[in-house]
C-alpha cells in the first residue's frame, strides 16, 4: 500500500511541477495523512502549500468557513461540507487545487445511513469544486489508508484536465 501511495505522490510531483501549480488539502477523518504523505517526499515544497486538519466542527467553520446551517442539516460527513472545505483550503492558502476529506473512520460513529467507512472526498480548483462519497471497508486504518489514495488519485486527474 505505501509503495502505491510513494507512487501517487512521484506523479502528482511531476505533474505539479511540469504545470507550475499549488495544491493544499483539508482532511478531518484522515488527521493530515494525505498531508504527511506528500511532505514524506522532499522538494514538495514548490508545490504543496500546506494543509488544515479540521477534525472538530469548530474548526471547519472558523478556519475553513464551512456553514453551521451545512453542518446542522447534512453533518459534517456531507458533499455540502467536504465542498466547503476543498474551497476552504484553497482560500486560506492561496492554492490552485485542494483536497478535502470527511468521513467515519471508525470503529465507533456509524450509523444506518453513514456507515463505518464512508468518506466524503471533494476537489476543488479555484472557485470549482466536485465531490464524491466512498465507502471503504476494513479498520479504521485500512479507511484511513483507502482514503488517502483517492484523494491523491483524484487529484492528479483533475489536474490533468
């Protein structure tokens, strides 16, 4: 599994750098993983501009700006509030992609209609931002790990547009 997210990152390095882009993420379920991943590589820093771990709704709405109305209506495992916060990251930072992550990690939390597993994965560019629900299998580590390829998948094909 690590060698294949190694993989993910050398790509999106290449990418970023042959189209002189900036990415930034916003994780909550993930704790900054996707982040950690991509700094494990150096020279990133030409490209990756930084991230937000914004595990508590507190944080998404102070410093990502997600909506309380989002958060009191859909929760923060929700396309609404995984869009909001890939736009989030990428105002705060200045990026021209982000990434944003929400979701049940588990194994306590699920429920009948958010299962243990299920991750909201938005990607935003500038003032665009799409959205796509998971649901992973495994522990909480195993979703954890599952998200984080994902997001650095999608990434690099919404780069590649």
């Amino acid at each position: 599994m690590k060698a294949t997210v190694y993989a993910l990152v050398d790509e999106l390095h290449q990418i970023c750098e042959l189209k002189n882009i900036t990415i930034s993420t916003a994780e909550s379920c993930t704790g900054g993983l996707v982040s950690s991943n991509i700094t494990e590589k150096s020279g990133v820093s030409s490209w990756f501009l930084g991230g937000v771990v914004s595990y508590a709704n507190q944080c998404k709405q102070n410093i990502l700006k997600v909506s309380a109305e989002n958060l009191d209506t859909f929760g923060a495992v929700s396309e609404p509030v995984a869009l909001q916060m890939a736009q989030g990251a990428n105002r705060v930072t200045g990026s021209d992609f982000s990434v944003a992550l929400t979701g049940i990690a588990g194994p306590e939390g699920g429920s009948i209609d958010k299962p243990v597993g299920t991750v909201w994965i938005a990607w935003a560019k500038h003032n665009q931002a799409k959205a796509e629900c998971f649901l992973f299998e495994g522990d909480r580590n195993a979703v954890r790990e599952q998200a984080v390829m994902q997001a650095l998948k999608g990434l690099i094909k919404i780069i590649k547009k």
